[in-house]
C-alpha cells in the first residue's frame, strides 16, 4: 500500500498534509483502482478530502474505481452528505476555472 494512501485510510491528516507537501500524487490508487479520495469518502474524512482535491487534479473527482464508483457514489452510498457536498463543489470550481 503507498504511504499517501495509508495516511488517507487511516486518517493522518498531518502525514497526508506531509506528503501532498513533498509531491505524492493523490491520483494513484491502489490495487482495486480505489483512490485516496474513494477510501476518504467512506470514511467522512472531510479535511483529508479537502487536502486532496486542493492538490490534486480535476481526474481525481471523476476517477472510477474497479466497480465503476467515483467519489460522489462513494460518498452517497455511504450517506456522507458533507463530503458530497466537497466533491460536488470542487467539480463545480474546476468547471467554473476552465471556462
């Protein structure tokens, strides 16, 4: 497992910061093509989720997991309506940016 996404699953919110810091990609998923974001979703890891999507790339929103699921379906299936509502914004900034 990479160091970025193990700070995500274990909610390290200063070793996340850390690493985005040194360059670590936050788009890099792990074996079953889940992204760092994916597993913050699950888990309402909302600073973690913010971190990410501010050092990260307009594809991380999107990135489909091995299932199809991008962060958003992560987020509703797990009823994480706050980080639902981070994802959607960002998206929307990111449009909003590319005008």
């Amino acid at each position: 497992m990479r160091p970025l996404y193990l700070a995500c699953h274990t909610g390290k919110v200063d070793v996340v910061s850390y690493l985005l810091e040194l360059g670590a990609d936050p788009l890099v998923a792990r074996t079953s093509e889940a992204t760092c974001l994916h597993v913050c979703a699950e888990k309402n890891f909302k600073e973690i989720c913010r971190l990410l999507i501010a050092n990260g790339k307009k594809a991380l929103l999107y990135y489909q997991d091995g299932e199809g699921n991008t962060p958003l379906h992560i987020a509703a299936d797990f009823d994480r309506p706050e980080i639902a509502e981070i994802i959607v914004t960002a998206a929307e900034q990111f449009e909003l940016e590319h005008l």
